[in-house]
C-alpha cells in the first residue's frame, strides 16, 4: 500500500547533527556498573543513565577492511571512517549549511506533526533511538512520547557518556540507557532495554546509506524485534532536482569537500598509510538511474598511495568511491516497509515535498 503523504507547514528549527554510522558487533557486554538509582540525603531518588558496551573495536579487521577497499578494482573507503573527532565536528558545521536542507526540514516536520505521530505510536512507549548522536532529535520528541524509558545507540557508549548524563538532568523520571551496538549485525537487545511497547527511531535518513536489498536488510532486522503495537519512525530524504541534491553534498564553502577528504586523514592513522589530501578533490554527482548520490575523491595527478606490505597507483582521474545517499519516493519506501514486515506504513512531508517522516507498526 502506498503511504499517505501529508503537507505539513514547518516551524523554523535549530538544526541538528545527525548521528554516527553504527558498524560491526561483537557479543560481548560490558556494563557500567554505575547504579541507575541515586538516593540524595534519604530523601530524593533520581536516576542515572545505565551503560552497556557491545561492541568492541578489532584495529585488525580495521586494518584489513580499508586494505580490501582500496584493492578493489573500484576503490572504495567505508563512510563509517568520516567520523573521527574532526570528521564529526565537520558534519555538524555541514548541517548549518543553507545548501544541506535535510536536517533542518526533518526537525520541522518533528515539530509540527510530534501529536499526531504521538497519536499513531502511542505515548509511554520505549523509545529506542538507532544512532543517537546527540540525542537531540529524541529529546525533542520526549514532550509528546513521554517514553517509559529512552535507549540511545551508537557504536561508542563513551560517545553518550556525556550526552546522557546531560540530558538525564534534564529529564530526571526518564530511565536512560546508552547502548554501544552495532546496526549492520542482529540487533541484540540486552534485558536492560524494559519489556512494553517499543518505538524504535532511525532519523537523518541515514537509511539512505544502505543500498536498496540493504536497507531491506536492516529494516527485516528491526522487524524482529518487534512485536504487535510496536513500530518505527525513519527519516527518509525523497527524490528531488538534480541541483538541489548535488548543491546538498558539494556546498560553496567547500565544508563537505573538507568531510569527503578527511578520510584520508583518518585512513592514514588507522592504517599507517601516505595518503596527501592535496593529491585529492571532492566529486558529488547524482546517478538518476539508480536515484542516489554518489561521493568520490579523485586523484589530481598520478599517485602511489603506500601502507605497511601495500600500495596501490592511481591513475590521475581515478576515484575512491566514499558515499552513496539513495533517495526515495513516498510509495516505494512505503513498499520497502512492507516488504521487510511492517504494516500500515504513513509518511509526513514538508511543503516542498523533499524530507519524509515515516511510521509503521510491527
């Protein structure tokens, strides 16, 4: 069934950062062993976010992923390597980029529509956030979920450490779990995330990193781990101009460019490689076909890149492909939905029809 796509008249928000990609999990859990339950002066009870790290960096397999990107005969590097300390703060700074509209158009459409998805998702419900980042876009949406508990994810609980803690003073009755997992393995809820109706919560269309059969992948993940009255709530960027996709990820400044090639950086501590930056420009195009954008760095000149027992030449012109963001239309993601399990999926959109929020019920 095709969603129903509502217009909607957007506030103007604060924009947002969005969330780190979340990859790779290992089983093992490590909790915090910082009570939840703080007791002031025998009279006061407050809680405090609890804290369980699943998964666990492995600086081989690292090491190993990138080596088998840039043998390929397509070189690749995973986005997952944008977000080092510095990749991260520039993200931030591509989200107040007036060319960057997803972020500031997905928080309009929270703020005008927070009762009605309130409406379809039930308050009271666990919210659980799929790559929290900052927290932000969940916290605003707490006035109208009211949610037993809040679950934020990200690959890094010391990532949310301070976050949490923050925004637990803010909401002292809301429990708070920080849960450091990974989203392209099963997701492995522990025990600590509380039994009820569950809302999971996938903002900033990072949907839109995943390749089609992969996205399907993910969303036939959550899936299982929802029940009857649970659901989800995406953020899905749609199909629009040309121009107006390509200006979002090659901006005037030059801050994406800056992202794009910040990899090289951080693929140069993780591998002990010689990649130079200025051998390399930032490239944006939009494949229409397959409706996505597409990033790239391409080689200036002629260059031999070096890492420990490996090397590869690159021929001027070539590339390193570095990001795919797929765009929607409202009744495929619809189909998408439905196809992984979910049913009665609905959509809200901005005016201009270029952001879409979804909700579908397990």
């Amino acid at each position: 069934m095709p969603a129903v796509t509502t217009p909607l008249n957007p506030s103007r928000p604060q924009p947002q950062s969005l969330h780190h990609a979340n990859h790779h999990s290992a089983p093992e859990h490590a909790q915090d062993p910082t009570p939840r339950l703080v007791v002031a002066n025998g009279a006061h009870a407050a809680l405090r976010p609890e804290f369980i790290q699943q998964y666990h960096e492995n600086s081989d397999a690292l090491r190993a992923e990138i080596v088998a990107g840039l043998l390929r005969s397509q070189a690749g590097i995973s986005p997952k390597f944008f977000y080092d300390v510095l990749g991260s703060r520039l993200f931030e700074a591509i989200t107040d980029l007036p060319e960057y509209y997803p972020t500031r158009t997905e928080a309009s459409i929270f703020a005008s529509v927070a009762p009605a998805i309130a409406a379809r998702a039930g308050s009271g419900c666990v919210l659980i956030d799929l790559g929290a980042g900052n927290c932000e876009k969940a916290a605003r949406l707490f006035p109208s979920l009211q949610p037993a508990q809040y679950v934020a994810l990200d690959i890094s609980v010391d990532f949310l450490r301070g976050t949490l803690s923050g925004l637990q003073q803010q909401h002292p009755h809301i429990p708070m779990l920080g849960l450091g997992t990974d989203l392209c393995g099963p997701l492995d809820l522990p025990p600590n995330v509380r039994r009820g109706r569950r809302l999971l919560f996938y903002p900033g269309s990072s949907i839109g990193n995943f390749t089609p059969i992969d996205a399907l992948a993910l969303l036939q993940r959550l899936r299982a781990v929802t029940g009857h009255g649970d659901g989800v709530l995406i953020g899905v960027d749609l199909y629009k101009d040309a121009d107006t996709l390509v200006a979002a990820y090659d901006d005037a400044l030059g801050v994406t460019a800056a992202f794009n090639r910040n990899v090289l950086r951080n693929v140069n501590r993780i591998l002990g490689s010689d990649f130079a930056l200025e051998d390399w420009r930032h490239v944006a195009s939009f494949d229409q076909q397959a409706s996505r954008i597409q990033m790239h760095l391409e080689a200036e000149r002629a260059v031999t890149v070096r890492w420990p027992d490996g090397e590869r030449n690159f021929a001027k012109g070539e590339r390193i492909h570095t990001e795919d963001s797929h765009k929607y239309r409202p009744e495929d993601f619809a189909i998408l939905l439905e196809s992984a399990g979910f049913t009665d999926p609905v959509s809200w959109t901005d005016p201009r029809g270029w952001f879409a929020v979804f909700h579908a019920r397990g």
